[in-house]
C-alpha cells in the first residue's frame, strides 16, 4: 500500500483540527488504497486517530522525527503550514514524487510540485482543498459537507434537530462572545421571521459555564441547551439545522463545513476562519471598535434574513 503524509500546521486549538476534517476526507475519497499518515508538531492525535481516512498519527516536534516519520513509499507529500521552509525542504530531500505547499514568497516555493499561493484573506479549510485540488479538481463544498456528514454519522444515539443553532462560546475569551442577552433578544426577532415555535438549540463547551448559568435561569421557551456534547452530535446538528449563528469558536467549523445558512461573528474582520459564500454572512463592530458588545442585534438580524433569503428552499419553509 502506497503513502500519503500531511504535515498538519502547528496549532492545538478544536478549530485548527476541523478546518483539515475536508482534506483528510477527500484524500480518502480520491486515493482509497493509500496509507495516509498525519504528522503535527503538537499532541493532538486524539482529533485524528478517531478517522477512518488516517491510518496513523505522529507528533514530530524536532526536523530529525519529521524527516524519520516520512515513510520510504511514500508518493504523496502535503504540508498545510503557510511559511516554513522545512517542508518542501524534506519532501525534496526525500525525492517524493508529488509534493503539495503553499506558496508564501519563501526561497523553496520552487520545491513544490503543486503549489497554491497563500492568501491571508481566505478561510483556512477552504485553502486546504483547493491546494489539493492542484491534483484533481472536486468540488470543496461537498467535501466539507462530506466530512461532517460522516462526522454525524458516529453518534451514539439520536439527536433531536433543531431550527436555528447558536453557538455562544468563544475559548480564546470574553473579547469573542457576544452575550447570552444579545442572543435571547435575537431569537424573539427570528421568531417574527420564521414563525413562534421556532425551536433554537444553543451549543456550550466547558468554559461556558457562565452561560451556561443565564440560559438556565432564563427558561426562554423553544430552548434547547446541547452542553459538552460530542462533535458528532454538533455535525447531525448542524446538517440539519435552517440557520446557525456563532461565535468566533472550534465547533463554528463544524457549522462551517456542514454548510447550513451561517452568520458568524467576530470582534474584527478574520477572513481566515470565515467561509465566504452566498449563504454565509461575518459581521463584525462598527469600524473603530473592537468590541463585539458593540455589534447590535438589527445587524444580527439582518444577517440572518440576508443569508436566509439567498438560501430558496429554506426561505419557503420560513414562510
């Protein structure tokens, strides 16, 4: 069995793990007998070693186990780091037939048999597919949505859908959450849109116990609360959601990748963690500000309708 290695980028955080999820996947749709080894620079196996498309993971931190982890048969070489040298430095030296990078005006762009310039402004998952697609040309939505839908699939039980999922956290902290009240306030809005028995399920980590506590003591009605759940559970969630609202947050990428209408929001303009399409929005402080208090519940809301309305099918089951 021939091999593929993927040099992840070095970042510990849930997002920077999901926004490879599409990549690893259509690798396992395109090359299915290929031994597929990811490599990180950080402890994060237990994101990957759950994948049916990885057959193996390394945590390298040194360029000696990088290059010792790089199997002899190995005949696919992609680096998802945006700037260092190091890697087509050793795909080159370990002669490997095809070998995928970004170009980032760095002295061994040249190395790379396949490369894709790097853009700052582009969301990060997306940019992972289109330099894999240097190889053969896919369409990037379907893989996404693809990853997440076997991401669903490995629930453990049934999981109750839900109209509109907010995700209200933010690990990095407080400077990436909008508020429990800004997102009360905002359901009785899409209420008037989309009808009173609209149902809103909000989505919360362990460090959201704050919130955690304001959603509890408010007993909003059509109220659902998914807490430490499973990303399986967030993926069926999210597939079959009509709108997602979140935060600047890892499981935003789950919402992300599903393709669901989506409104993200940020302290300030992060094109790199937000997928731009015709039913996604970013909204962001008034210019001047970084102070996501500052984002107002009108603009959220016409956010909302805005990505709603560029989504037909949905539009008709809100009316």
């Amino acid at each position: 069995m021939a091999s593929i290695v993927v040099f992840i980028r070095s970042m510990h955080a849930l997002g920077d793990q999901l926004v490879g999820y599409p990549l690893l996947y259509q690798l396992h749709q395109q090359y299915p007998n290929h031994r597929v080894t990811v490599v990180a620079h950080d402890p994060v196996g237990n994101y990957y070693t759950q994948l049916p498309w990885v057959h193996q993971f390394v945590h390298a931190t040194t360029a000696v186990q990088k290059y010792r982890c790089i199997a002899k048969d190995t005949e696919i070489f992609i680096a998802l780091h945006h700037s260092s040298e190091l890697y087509s430095l050793l795909g080159a030296i370990k002669r490997i037939p095809v070998r995928l990078g970004f170009k980032n005006k760095r002295a061994t762009d040249f190395l790379w048999t396949h490369r894709l310039p790097k853009d700052i402004n582009q969301y990060i998952g997306l940019a992972n597919l289109q330099l894999l697609g240097q190889l053969h040309p896919f369409d990037p939505v379907q893989a996404a949505r693809g990853s997440m839908q076997w991401l669903a699939s490995q629930k453990a039980a049934p999981v109750e859908h839900t109209d509109v999922v907010f995700m209200v956290g933010g690990g990095a902290g407080a400077f990436k959450r909008w508020g429990i009240a800004n997102y009360t306030a905002l359901a009785q809005r899409l209420r008037h849109h989309l009808g009173p028995n609209t149902t809103f399920t909000c989505i919360l980590g362990p460090a959201e116990t704050s919130e955690l506590a304001q959603l509890q003591q408010s007993n909003a009605a059509n109220f659902r609360l998914m807490v430490n759940r499973p990303l399986a559970d967030i993926a069926d969630v999210c597939l079959n959601a009509r709108l997602v609202v979140a935060n600047d947050c890892g499981p935003s990428h789950i919402a992300q990748n599903a393709g669901p209408p989506y409104v993200g929001l940020f302290n300030e303009p992060n094109p790199e963690w937000f997928w731009q399409r015709p039913n996604t929005c970013a909204v962001t402080p008034p210019q001047g500000t970084i102070d996501i208090q500052s984002v107002s519940i009108e603009s959220v809301e016409a956010a909302c309708m805005a990505v709603l309305e560029r989504s037909p099918t949905l539009v008709a089951a809100a009316a």
